[in-house]
C-alpha cells in the first residue's frame, strides 16, 4: 500500500483518488474549494481544503511523507506551476503534474518533475490504437517498440496449440501467460492446447504483434 496525494479534485483528480483507494492505497485530496472536499470527504483517507498557492498550507500538508504528490489543478496553470515550487521546497519524493499545454509542459520539465501527463493527448492515441486493434483488449508500451498485449482468442483456435498459431516464422513472440477462467498459466509451452475465449499476454516487438493479432481472433 503506498501513500498518495491528490491535489485538485476535478473529474481527472477525483476519478484517479478514487481509482487508488480501489487499489487499497492511501490518499489525501486537497482541493481550494469547500464543497469539493465535502464531496469527497468519505471516499478519501483524508480530505483537507487549501489553498495550494499559499506555501504556509502547503507546508502544513506535511506532503514530505507521500510517495507521489499528484497536482491535477485544471485550468489554472500558474496554481499548478506555483505549488510545483512549494512542494520541490519541501523535498517531496515524487512529483506528477496534470499538464494542458505546450507552455506549461515547458515549464513543468525545467522545473524538474517526475512525470508529465496530458490525458487528452494520451488518451486520444490509446483510443487509437484500440480502434484499429479491436482484437487488444489492452496493451503497455515498453518502448523501443516493444508492447505487452493482451488478446482473447477466438472460437477458431479452440483445440490449437500455440505453437500452431504463433511459430509459423520464426516468430520472437512470448507468450507470458494465459488466463482461462480463474486461472493463470504462467509461461505455457508451445504445445499448450488453446481453447476459445483464453486471454493471452504476449510479448514482442509491435510489428510482429501486429502480424500475429489477426491470427488469434
Ligand atoms: P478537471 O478538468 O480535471 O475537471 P478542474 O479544473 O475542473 O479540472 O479541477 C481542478 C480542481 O483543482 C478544482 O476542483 C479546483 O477547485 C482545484 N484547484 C484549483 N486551484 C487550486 C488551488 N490553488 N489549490 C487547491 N486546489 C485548487
């Protein structure tokens, strides 16, 4: 369980809070507005409104002991930017920030944090992929073009093994595991029998992916 704060409680602050406390973490939101917090008080670990300009609140926060300090402050940029040197003032571990423009993103990684996210623009690429993917149900990128995929198999490939399906060309695809029902399989070998509606994970780099998915549905 790990530590979290959130700072803005808009529909991108609240929904990652509550997605964390699913998870079973910790998490304090702080938000400027009264009826916010209000809202959100019994959902939350704690909930404390402040006016995160405002360095004295900031440093009342105590935000030193978090893991993560998310600032998911909307509109307001320089909010964001200013509180960004409040908490790097009080040497907060990790710092991950809400960004909506060019400018700020600029700024953002001058100023040294962690990680800079643009949920528009990532989502609109995720959208993307899924569309012109249907098959993925859903994927991580590693980089260097390297995914983890994960893929149901259709009702064609029931009493298949997988080396049937994925070894046709000297494919470097791993097969991590497979679930079925309740039940993870890790690393099955390539005589694995497939049956209908087994999810897959696979490994490999996105252009041989790209050749194997429509193999599986
Ligand atoms: P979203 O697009 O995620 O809904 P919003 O701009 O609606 O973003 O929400 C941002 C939240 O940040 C609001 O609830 C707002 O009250 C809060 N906020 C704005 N400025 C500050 C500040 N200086 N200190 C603390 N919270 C702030």
């Amino acid at each position: 369980m790990a530590q979290f704060a959130v700072i803005g409680l808009g529909r991108f602050g609240s929904a990652a809070s509550l997605e964390l406390m699913k998870m079973g973490h910790s998490v304090l939101g702080v938000d400027i507005n009264s009826k916010v917090v209000d809202k959100y008080a019994d959902q939350l670990t704690r909930a404390v409104i402040a006016d995160v300009t405002d360095k004295a609140a900031v440093d009342e926060l105590g935000l030193d002991n978090y893991d993560v300090v998310l600032i998911a402050i909307g509109d307001d940029i320089q909010a964001s930017l200013v509180c960004v040197v409040h908490l790097k003032a009080v040497n907060v571990n990790k710092i991950w920030v809400k960004a909506i423009s060019h400018a700020q993103h600029l700024i953002l990684s001058k100023l040294g944090v962690d990680r800079i996210i643009h949920p528009e623009e990532e989502m609109g690429i995720r959208v993307a992929q899924m569309l012109s993917y249907p098959m993925v149900n859903d994927y991580i990128s590693l980089g260097n073009g390297e995914f983890v995929v994960e893929i149901t198999a259709s009702e064609r490939l029931d009493d298949i093994s997988i080396g049937e399906v994925l070894r046709t060309n000297n494919d470097v695809v791993e097969v991590l595991l497979i679930k079925r029902k309740s039940q993870i399989l890790v690393r099955p070998a390539d005589d694995f029998i497939l049956q209908a509606k087994d999810i897959l994970v696979l490994f490999g780099p996105l252009n041989i992916l790209r050749t194997i998915a429509p193999k599986l549905i």
